[in-house]
C-alpha cells in the first residue's frame, strides 16, 4: 500500500461516525460500540416542541435525518457539505470535487487525494477541532481561526461536520420550500434560484440558476433531458423510434419519456412514492 493510499484509509477511518442514510448508526469507539442515537441526545439535545432535532431538518412538516455525501436521501434539504440529492444520493454540487471518504473534497492536482494545495504546498485536509494553517484545509463547512478548524457562527458540530445550530418549524406552502426558515418558491430547471433546495428536476443552483447537473443533460421545454443524436432535441430514442419527452402527467408508452424522475404507468408519467404532480413536475408531497 502507497504512502498516499494508507494516508487515504486513515482519513476514512476518522470519519467513521459521519451521517449515514440509516438514522443514528452504531458507531465504534475505542472498540466499544456506542448507539449514535443516545450520542446525539448527549451532545445536542433535542429543540423546542414542534421543531425537528438537531441531525434532521424538516422538509414539508416532516423530519428527516441529515445525509452526509455518498448516503442515500430524498430531499437536497437534507445532504450536507455541499451536496445535493441526485438519483437519491447525496452528490457534490461542485463539479470539481470529489467524494472522498464521505466529504466533498477538491484535492491538489499535484497532491494526494488526502491533500489540498496552498501557495504550490500540498498540506492535509483536516478535521473540526484540529489543527490547521489555512480554511482550505478544513473540511465538513469548518474554517481556519487560529490555527484551528472549526465551525462558523450558527453552526455546530455534529459527526465531524458543521450543521446548522437550530431546525426551522415554520411550515411552507405546496410550491414553496424551506431553506434556512425562510419560504422559498420552487425553481424549475433554467429558472433563477438562489438555493438548490429550490431547485427542481434534480437541477442545482449554480451563479443562482437552476442548472441540469446529470452529465449531458440540457433544459427541454423546462425540464433536464439527454437528447440523442438523430433525434429532434425534445425527444429520444425508444426500439429505434424518436419519441418525445414527457411531463408527468403526461401520455408516454415508455419510461425512457418520462422526465423529473416519473415513470411510465398505464401509459401516463407518473411522479414516484412520496412525491407528488405540480404543473407538470415532482414536487414532495405534503405529510398526511
């Protein structure tokens, strides 16, 4: 094993009690095994009636844990460190990073991957609570202050990460979300935005527009499609035919139509459990 590579399993083995997408996993330390769970009720006890715990955030009355990169998830309201849920993985919003021991990380291009670089010096990325010499080293939403990392005002940390201090309760209407207590209106793909919770069709907010994330996907008629070459650009290709993209809510007589994660059912786009038809898109679905 290569230097950089034990560097590697090292720094995956001190975050090893990051957010899972099973909530409150069992977490080894010291060789004794300690319920996250009654961890958490320890470290951050529980807010005011009617607000969500802290390790969850509320997304349409409903709280639902936190999910650190690489974990599975409903809602980019609840990804972490700079991600966004795409295909019900936490994903790094940033192109240029890469999922690295569960942080979105952007290594030096002449460093390890357990590096970053400063000023043409690889230095190591560091944890909440150690020591560092410049922000750009410190992971999980920490900075640099006095040589050490930690996290910034309204945040706390959590699990090796720095999650927000508080859990919103004020519920939002249907078409809005929540980001940060505030009621946001939903944004579909091509649209202005100024966070990606808003943003619609697994998109994310990039220099405040809602941009299609999936490699080779565009806008089309407002919704992120991969058109296919010999296909007009609002369709594609099903057993050699062009067909066109659907909406849920729409007629399609193949899955390969239908867009913003619908399928198709008894020849009709339809949005999957827990998400419901808004004006042509998949939006949550209110709690019952």
């Amino acid at each position: 094993m290569t230097k950089s590579s034990r560097a590697l399993v090292f720094f995956a083995l001190i975050v090893s009690t990051a957010f899972s997408s099973v909530p409150f996993p069992s977490v080894k330390v010291s060789n004794q095994s300690i319920e996250s769970n009654a961890l958490l009720n320890q470290q951050f006890p529980h807010e005011q009636s009617g607000k969500c715990p802290l390790g969850q955030v509320q997304v349409n009355g409903q709280c639902l844990s936190l999910a650190a990169p690489g974990n599975t998830c409903q809602f980019s309201l609840q990804c972490i460190d700079k991600s966004t849920c795409i295909n019900q993985i936490c994903s790094c919003s940033n192109p240029a990073a890469k999922l690295i021991a569960y942080y979105c990380l952007i290594p030096g291009s002449v460093c390890s991957q357990t590096q970053t670089q400063v000023d043409g010096q690889c230095l190591t990325f560091t944890l909440p609570g150690s020591t560092c010499q410049y922000s750009a080293q410190c992971v999980g939403g920490s900075i640099c202050q006095n040589k050490m990392c930690v996290c910034p005002s309204g945040t706390t940390q959590m699990y090796n990460y720095c999650i927000s201090s508080s859990s919103p309760s004020k519920s939002c209407d249907i078409g809005q979300v929540q980001v940060n207590g505030e009621c946001m209106s939903l944004a579909i793909p091509g649209s202005r935005c100024k966070a990606t919770a808003q943003c619609l069709d697994s998109s994310t907010c990039v220099n405040n527009v809602c941009t299609c994330s999936k490699p080779g996907s565009v806008v089309v008629s407002g919704n992120c499609a991969t058109p296919v070459e010999g296909c007009s650009g609002k369709q594609t290709r099903v057993n050699g035919k062009c067909l066109r993209f659907a909406a849920p809510g729409m007629d399609c007589t193949a899955n390969e139509q239908c867009v913003d994660g619908s399928s198709c059912i008894a020849k009709v786009c339809r949005c999957p459990a827990g998400r419901s038809i808004m004006n042509g898109y998949c939006i949550p679905s209110r709690e019952q």
